[in-house]
C-alpha cells in the first residue's frame, strides 16, 4: 500500500521510517513535463563553499575539500566515477597534492574506487575512515575497496592548517559511519543515515536502531548551515 506524502507527516514516526517519503514522491503527481524526462548528465561538479566541491556521479555524491597541504577526497563512489573525480579534482585545482581519501562509511556505491584516485592523485596518501570499517575490508581483501590505513574512534582532524575533522555519531546505518565537518565555511557532509527532508530509505534493512536516532541528534549538534549528502541535493539544518 502506498500513502499519500501529504498524509504521513500526520503519521507516527514509525509509519515514516517504514514507508519513507521525498517531496517529489506523490501518486497524484502531475505527469512528467519534458525537462522533468530528460535525462541529467553523468556527472557534474559544484562549488558548495569556498574550497569545498560536490562531485555528483549519476545519483551518487562525494566531497573534495581544498586545504593548503593538499585535497582530501571523500567518498570515491566507484572505479568508472573515480577516475572522472579524479580528472575534476584536477580540472578545479590542478596539480595539487593528496592529503587523503575518506571513506563516509564503507558501503561499496560509495567507498569502491580509492585506489584509482591514489594512482591519479598521489598513491602514498592515506585512506581514513572509523575504525569499525576496518576488519570487514581486510576480511573482503577486494581491490577496488582497499581497507583504510588510518583509523580513528570519535573523532579525528586531519594534519593540516586548514581544520577538516571527522565525527563518528555512533552506529545508524552503519556501524562506522563518518561526518565530515568544514568549521570555517559552515559545511557538512553526511551519507545514507541522513538525506534531505526524509528520514531514511525505505524499510531500513540492516539499520542500528535506536543509535539511528542518536546519529541524527549527534549531526544536529555540529556547528554547520550547509550539509551534503550522500544522495541528492544539498540542505541545511532544518532539511535533516
């Protein structure tokens, strides 16, 4: 059964975890115009704050943020979109350095393709993600999903005068999820626990409740005003 978008938010918060709801989705939609059916390029990137861009890949995003020792790359997405990050990383900023790849958390859509930005960009860097994603990508061994070479607990700022930290708000839908914070411009990027104006996707298979709740309490009371996610466009506080 499908509920009307109009008629969950009067719903339990239950209802809405299980269903899950975006502003676009309505059975009484108007049909597709022309512009609404056309097809959006593959790929694209944004200037989200001053030395911070979204790469978009299909319906994927990651983050590369600009700092005086190099650019940290987050979320490399894949083998085929890695390689294109790679090239935009470049177009943007030229033949800077790599301070490192972060993983947001390891899920394959969004941490497979750190080794093609490390052979692209500066194969000694770093990958850092939580610690917990560790052992299940040493015990995967797969190639295309390397397993982090620095770890942290609950926080962790990179080795760099401009401040890029991560925060581990507990398990959600992971176990080793990854906020990245930007205090100077206010940005914030956080994946899949977290989208715009929707409490997660679908029936939340596989998700730590009740840490999910703490997760997005934790994100709420970061200092940020822009937040990127994971997957579609860009919100603030209130969109979370």
């Amino acid at each position: 059964m499908r509920i009307p978008c109009s008629l969950r938010t009067a719903l339990p918060l239950l209802l809405v975890l299980a269903y899950g709801c975006s502003p676009s989705e309505s059975p009484e939609a108007e049909p597709a115009t022309e512009a609404s059916e056309a097809t959006p390029t593959q790929f694209e990137t944004t200037e989200v704050a001053e030395g911070v861009w979204r790469f978009r890949w299909v319906g994927h995003n990651g983050l590369f943020i600009a700092t005086p020792e190099g650019v940290i790359v987050v979320d490399p997405i894949g083998t085929e979109a890695a390689a294109v990050f790679a090239e935009q990383v470049t177009d943007v900023l030229g033949d800077t350095p790599l301070l490192a790849v972060v993983y947001s958390h390891r899920d394959a859509d969004h941490a497979t393709g750190a080794e093609v930005i490390r052979a692209a960009l500066g194969p000694d860097a770093p990958i850092v993600a939580h610690q917990n994603a560790l052992a299940p990508l040493l015990e995967s061994a797969d190639p295309d999903l390397p397993a982090p070479t620095i770890t942290y607990a609950d926080r962790y700022s990179f080795e760099s005068s401009r401040d890029v930290q991560l925060h581990h708000p507990g398990p959600s839908h992971s176990d080793d999820q990854s906020i990245v914070l930007i205090p100077d411009v206010g940005v914030a990027f956080a994946v899949d626990f977290v989208a715009m104006d929707r409490v997660a996707y679908r029936d939340l298979t596989g998700w730590h409740m009740p840490g999910q709740i703490g997760a997005v309490e934790h994100l709420q009371g970061l200092d940020f005003e822009t937040i990127v996610f994971g997957h579609g466009p860009n919100g603030d506080k209130a969109s979370i």
